[in-house]
C-alpha cells in the first residue's frame, strides 16, 4: 500500500513537473508573440509613412507646379 502510494506520488510529481513547464513555454510564446506584434506595428507605421512620403514624390512628377 505505501509503495502504492509512493508511485502514485512520484507519477503525480512528475506531470505537475510536466505542467509546470508546458505553462513556462507557453509564457514564452506569448511573450514572442507579444514582441511580434510590436514589431510588426512599428514597421506598419514606418510602412504608411514611406508611402505617403512616396505619394508626394509621384504628386510632384505627376502634376508639376
């Protein structure tokens, strides 16, 4: 019965060990996913702005003054 109860407990360390590291990872995800998104919003912004900047370039050989 106690060696019952020892394998039971060692098992149920083990999967808390488990768990413990699936929740580590999938912080860490988030985390990248977090820095991605950041990322890409930085380089959406930087995108609009080159393009308007283009926008007036073509306006001017376009449409001359």
């Amino acid at each position: 019965m106690i060696r019952k109860k020892e394998d039971a407990d060692s098992v149920e360390l083990k999967w808390k060990a488990v768990i413990r590291q699936s929740q580590n990872e999938a912080q860490d995800l988030r985390f990248l996913v977090n820095q991605k998104d950041l990322a890409f919003q930085k380089l959406e912004g930087e995108h609009l702005k080159l393009r308007m900047k283009l926008d007036k370039v073509m306006e001017k050989l376009y449409m001359p003054s």
